[in-house]
C-alpha cells in the first residue's frame, strides 16, 4: 500500500494510540518472500516515505494536541478538585453518622437518668406518707388501746357490784344489810375514782332497779349511801340541769353520783380520711411530659458582617422571634479553604458562649490565614438548637516569616523574635566541633576511613547564617511585596543601641545596612551616645521629631510607592517615604545590643488609610529621601 492511505486523522488522543499500534504491528510485520523479492528490486523507499510509516503527521497538527493537553489539564483538575469535594464530604458523612450514634446515646441516656430521678423523687414521696399513716395508725392504736383496757375494768368492776347488790336487796337479813350498803358504799367510791361516766349501765341502773321496790326505808338507805335522790336523779345533776340516761318505765334519768365518771366515747376516731391523696392533677402533667422545645436554627447574614481592622463582625438572625431564647454560642475557626468545612482542618473551632444579642464582634485577631468559618446555635436555659449553615469570611492580611537563614550570625532568631546575641554562635560552632573531633578520634571514623565519600552521599549543606555580614546586622521577611496594601507592626527594645525597621529590596548586599544604600528604606534609632530617630534611604537620612514610640506599624502600597511608618499605638504618622518600586521588596529589620517582635497578620486599620486619603499630598520634606 501507499504511504499515503497511511495517514489518520488525529482529531482525539484515542486516535493517535490506535494510529500508533497499526504502524507499531505493520513495521513487525513480516511480508510474503515474493513481496520482499520485489521491494528489493525497486530499491529502498524514499526517506519521507519512510518517515511518514514510522512517525504519521497529524492533519491538524501540534498546535490541536497542544490544545488537547490543555483540556485534558483542565478536565483532571476538575475531576481532582470534585474528587476531593466529594471525598471531604463522604468523611463528614461518616463524621455525621459518629456523631449521631454518639448523641443518640447520650439523649437517651439523660432520659433515662431523668426518669430515674423522677423515680427516686416519687419513691421518696411515697416513703414519707407511708410513714406518716404508720405513725398516725399507732397513735391512735395506743390511745384506743387503753381506753378500751380502762372501759374493760370499769365494766368488770360494775358487773361486780350490780351482782352484790342484787344479793343484798335480795337478802332478808336486816341486821346485815346496814353493812352490805356500807360495803358497796366504798366499792362505788373506788370506782368513782377511775373518772368514768357509765351511761344507761352499772349504778345508774341499779339506782334505777332499787327505785322500783316497795320497802321504801331500806331502798332510801341504800339510795343515800349512793347519792342518788329519792326522784332517781344523782344531786350534782340536779345542780347541772344535765339529763341522764332515761329509765325505761318512767323516762326517767338515773345516773351515778358526779365523782363516777366512765365515758364510752372514744377518745380517737378511726376515720383516716385526712391522710388520702388524689394525684390526678399530677397523673395530667406527668403525661403532658414531652420533649423539651428545641430553639430554632439562626441564620448569619453574610451581607451585614464586617471584616476590618483585625476585626470581624457577625451578624444572624431567627426564622421567628423567640422570647424563650437565653442566649447564643458562636464558634470559629481559621481556615484556608473557602468551601464548606471539612471534616479534618487544622485549626480547632473556637466558641464564644453567653451572647445576649443577634450580633457579635471579634476582636484583636490575628488573620494568619486567608478565610475565617463562623457558626451559631440558639439556646434556651434548657437545651441548645442547631447549628446555622456555616458561612466564610474572607481575611485579607499580610502574614510572612523571619528569614532566619540569611539573617547575620549575631541575630538568634526564634519564630517571630530576634535577639542580638553577642557570642554570634561561636558557643553552637564550637561544641560542634568538640563532637566532630570527638567523631573522628574514634577508629571507626579515622582520616582513613572518611578521606574518601562514596559516590552515593552528597555533601552536606554549609552549616551557619552567613547571608549578611560584617555590620550588616540584618534579617529579611520570607515573604515579597510585589502588588496591593499591606501593614505590619513591630515591637523593640527602646534600650536597643541600633535598631532600624523597613523595607529592601531582596538583591540587598550581605555588606549593606538598612537605608545607607538605594534598595533599602527604613526608619533608624540610634541610641549610641545619644538617641536620634531618623527616616534613612540611599545613605541620607531626616531627623524625625517625634517620640520614640514602643512599637511602630509599618505601611506599604506598592501601587503608589508609599511607605509610612505610624505609632502603632496611637497610629500617629511618624514619616512617609514616596517612590516607585522597581523590583518587588520584603519586609526588613536590623538591631544591635537589642532585641525586637514582628507581629503579621494585621489588616490595614482603617485610621491609617483614612490618613492616606488625607494626606495624599505629603510636604516636601520626605521627597529628599526618595
């Protein structure tokens, strides 16, 4: 075949794999002997027929794979950034179902805690009025008790004298019946004293039996011994106007003389109505026992929040206003990604409790990132709502790092602090090479054996701080100012002999000092000899009149060219440098026989660009420093 029925379009990827395998197993190929013997009659083929079976060009070209490419790119990024999406939310899915199980158990392990407490406190509701019958039962018990043992002996003892007396009105004795009467006479007096009243009984019905005899002279003896009148009624009843019990034929009361007072009425009732209960009020609001109402879900209002001055407002709202809400929770945290939270962050939620209001501000913020997650939930003074859809405020700071590698031997740098250390880590040097000569001295690592590295180890980095030198006490920010505003604040030793701070130019020397060359702007205290605050740049400087503040915020507009510095504290303008930047800068600092703190992540406060807008046209006295 002709070479040319050999070109595919390669209009996809798929197309040129397939074009490739065809040419790969056509080239493999072996021909038929006769074939062969012809090809080798006509000669070899022409070079750019060989070239075109071996390597077919494309009909549109490399610019249409370039461009493939270049979707395919886009498409696997797609594809890995909703790959990631999705997998962030199959763990707070899987986070969600933890959580669930875990406040499952808790809820219902406080319902049953609640019940038990219910239970306990009815028991011992119960217990107590239990104990109240008890009582009230064996009281009255007791007193029922003995008067029913008096009331038993009274009526034995009046049983015993009805029955002497019918012997004695029965006996036909005169002579004995004067000391008959006087016996029973002494008996009724001992009875008398057990201050019973018999009511219809005893005595009283004997007086009423004699009444009825016809010897009237021993009857009326007998009558006068007992005190009972000759019209059947005792004489102290006669006196009281009380009435005894009637006598059956004449309807008449007889009773006993006033001192026999037996009663038969109890002195405790058996009626124990006054310790009944009724808990039907209460059975009511037991059932009326419901789960406690949940306060409603608040939403953050995105449009009404305020990010400025390291400060954050955040505004929500409810569904429905709700005058059983106690109070509010905001939590926060730092973020870099902009989306939904993620189940694994790397910063922990931070919660602010007891908001009495719809609104909240966060202050004295460090924005060392680039987004900020806020939440909220409603409480009542029983349980808590929902939390709001988290919504992402976006900080905008200026945050970078101390170079620590290119910083002079004398600065100790440790994170965000930089002290002068005399000793310019001679100490560190020489311990160091106290262990390598103690490391060679042994036999295992003799000249011998360590003249010659193998091929396979690189040599180790130069150890040290060498990038400024001599008395170029310097250290830089790690990172550039190449666009926008920024601001950041620095805190110094007011004793320090030399500290300057500013900005440079990333190309500045390692034998240079801040504002004495061209790439460098900074404002400088001296307080050798005596002290001065000057404004330096390209080796000029301008004596500053103002205090020497303890901490200086520091301005830069890249756009414009503006570097102010400002009393941090009462964001006073101290002096204000105006040129153009060539080439992007970072954030500089140099200190003698002193120590100082960077603090970054600050937002441009609003006082300082407020001042910017006013003093736009600044006076002439800083142009000889540009």
């Amino acid at each position: 075949p002709s070479a040319e029925k050999l070109h595919y379009p390669a209009c996809s990827l798929w197309h040129m794999r397939t074009t490739a395998r065809g040419l790969r197993s056509l080239r493999d190929a072996r021909l038929p002997s006769s074939i062969s013997t012809e090809a080798a009659a006509l000669g070899p083929l022409p070079r750019t027929w060989d070239t075109r079976i071996a390597h077919p060009t494309p009909v549109h070209g490399a610019a249409d794979m370039d461009e493939q490419k270049e979707s395919l790119r886009k498409i696997v990024t797609t594809l890995a950034l909703k790959n990631e999406e999705i997998q962030n939310f199959i763990c707070c899915l899987k986070q969600s179902l933890q959580n669930l199980e875990a406040n499952s158990v808790r809820v219902q392990e406080d319902l049953e805690s609640e019940f038990s407490s219910l239970h306990a406190v009815l028991e011992e509701l119960k217990d107590g009025m239990v104990t109240r019958i008890k009582q009230e039962r064996a009281s009255r018990t007791y007193e029922l008790q003995n008067q029913l043992s008096a009331c038993a002996k009274a009526l034995e003892s009046s049983e015993e004298l009805l029955e002497l007396a019918n012997q004695t009105l029965c006996s036909s004795e005169t002579d004995g019946f004067t000391q008959a009467a006087k016996d029973i006479k002494d008996r009724y007096s001992a009875l008398s004293e057990l201050s019973v009243t018999f009511q219809g009984f005893g005595i009283p019905a004997l007086a009423h039996h004699l009444s009825g005899f016809s010897c009237s002279s021993t009857v009326q003896s007998f009558l006068g011994w007992t005190g009972v009148s000759e019209q059947g009624k005792p004489e102290a009843v006669q006196a009281s106007g009380v009435p005894g019990p009637e006598a059956p034929d004449s309807q008449r009361n007889v009773t006993m003389a006033p001192a026999f007072r037996l009663s038969l009425k109890a002195k405790a009732s058996d009626s124990m109505s006054h310790l009944m209960v009724d808990f039907t009020q209460e059975r009511e609001m037991l059932r009326s026992i419901k789960f406690l109402p949940v306060p409603a879900t608040p939403e953050i209002q995105p449009s009404e929040c305020q990010v400025c001055d390291n400060s954050v407002l955040v505004v929500w709202s409810l569904p429905e206003p709700d005058s059983k809400i106690d109070h509010y929770d905001l939590e926060y945290r730092r973020t870099n990604h902009e989306g939904p939270p993620r189940a694994r962050e790397d910063y922990p939620w931070m919660v602010v409790e007891g908001i009495r209001e719809t609104e909240y501000t966060l202050t004295g913020l460090r924005f060392d990132t680039r987004y900020m997650t806020f939440r909220v939930k409603a409480c009542n003074k029983a349980v808590a709502g929902e939390f709001s859809e988290p919504v992402t405020l976006e900080t905008h700071a200026f945050v970078f790092k101390l170079d620590a590698a290119s910083s002079h031997q004398n600065l100790k740098v440790e994170d965000m602090s930089v002290e002068w250390d005399s000793s310019g880590g001679k100490t560190a040097a020489l311990q160091d090479i106290r262990k390598e000569k103690t490391r060679t001295s042994s036999p295992m690592h003799s000249p011998a054996r360590t003249a010659v590295m193998s091929p396979k180890r690189a040599p180790s980095a130069r150890v040290g701080r060498d990038r400024f030198t001599a008395e170029s006490y310097t250290v830089l920010g790690d990172t550039m100012i190449d666009a926008g505003q920024h601001y950041w604040e620095v805190r110094f030793d007011k004793d320090s002999k030399t500290f300057a701070v500013g900005v440079a130019l990333r190309s500045l020397g390692r034998f240079d000092q801040l504002g004495k060359t061209s790439t460098s702007w900074c404002v400088h205290l001296n307080n050798w000899l005596q002290q001065s605050l000057t404004a330096k740049h390209n080796n000029r400087a301008r004596m500053l009149d103002c205090a020497v503040p303890d901490r200086i915020g520091v301005y830069c507009n890249y756009e414009e060219g503006t570097l102010c510095f400002y009393n941090a504290r009462s964001k006073a303008l101290m002096h204000t440098f105006r040129t153009k930047f060539q080439q992007p800068v970072v954030p500089a600092f140099m200190v003698w026989n002193g120590s100082f703190s960077v603090q970054t992540g600050l937002q441009v406060p609003s006082v300082v660009q407020c001042g910017q807008k006013r003093n736009s046209n600044t006076s002439s006295s800083n142009a000889s420093l540009t």
